[in-house]
C-alpha cells in the first residue's frame, strides 16, 4: 500500500515517493483552478504560492529518489515558459480580434482580416490603439489567464512523468 503524504506538497521537508507526488500535483492544479476561479488570474501573490507548492512537490519527489533537488528548476522553467508563451500569443490575438472589430473589419471574412493585417500601417495602428486602450489588452490578458494554466500544468505533468518514474538510488552504507 502506498504512502500517502499530503504535507509533502506544501512543505519541502518530507519525501514523495511516486503516488504521494501525482496526489500532490493534483490537489496543487486544483487549488490553482480554484484561485483562477475565485480571481480571474489576477494578483501575483497567489501564483507565487501555486510556484512555491510546485516546488515543494519536486524537491520531495527528487529527495525520494536519491537525486539533487536543483533539478526542480526543469519543471518550473518548463510550465513557466509555457504559460508566458501561452498567455502572450493568446491574449495578442484576442487584443488584435479587438482592434480589428474596433475598425469595422469583419472578423469572420478571412480575407478582409488578412488585408488589414497585411497592411504596412497595421502595426503602428494596432500598438497605437493598445497604448490608447490599455483596459483591452488587460482584458486579453484575463481572458487569455485559463489557457495559460492549462499550459503550465501540461508542461509540469509531462516533466512529472519522467520524475515519478525515477526510482530511489541504492545508498552508501
């Protein structure tokens, strides 16, 4: 039977053998849904816990297996990047389907979009609206906040698969 340990996803002092580790991923991406839910995305605060308890899970499932801790830093890299690139692309194109309806272009008519983009003045335009908008590219940004989760969580899970996997180092005597 195996070793359930919660704590070992919140306090980087216990170890997590491979079911305790995926326990713990789970309830750290449900506590992450649920901050998502309850405040949209916004403040910094709450994501520094959610990176923090990320953390915490890796060092105790990488001391379970004998390994460095400083390897934590792949799967926070890895869902970190994931979720800037995500949350960047996604909150661009919902900021610039805005402008584009801000212009009377039909969104839907492939070509007209691709005629205004193509246009040489389209990006100062467009950089232009988004300084004189900001509230826009603020509510891309939100909108843009559960694919960016979805992103980071799928970058951590599939490092997590190679680190449940990692069995424990025989030790010195």
């Amino acid at each position: 039977m195996a070793d359930l340990n919660l704590r070992a996803a919140f306090i980087p002092a216990y170890r997590a053998g491979p079911d305790t580790y995926w326990l713990g991923l789970g309830v750290i991406a449900l506590i992450d849904a649920v901050r998502l839910t309850l405040t949209g995305g916004a403040g910094m605060l709450p994501w520094l816990f959610i990176l923090f308890f990320t953390a915490s899970i890796n060092i105790n499932r990488l001391r379970d297996a004998g390994r460095q801790p400083p390897l934590v830093i792949i799967p926070l890299a890895a869902g970190v990047l994931a979720k800037s690139i995500t949350a960047l692309f996604t909150s661009a194109f919902i900021a610039m389907d805005a402008f584009l309806v801000a212009q009377g272009v039909d969104t839907g008519d492939s070509g007209q979009v691709m005629g205004v983009v193509g246009a040489p003045e389209f990006q100062t335009e467009y950089q232009s609206y988004l300084m004189e908008n900001p509230d826009v590219m603020a509510e891309a940004l939100q909108a843009a906040a559960w694919a960016s989760t979805w992103a980071y969580w799928l970058a951590v899970g599939a490092v997590a698969l190679w680190f449940a996997r990692m069995r424990p180092r025989p030790r010195a005597v």
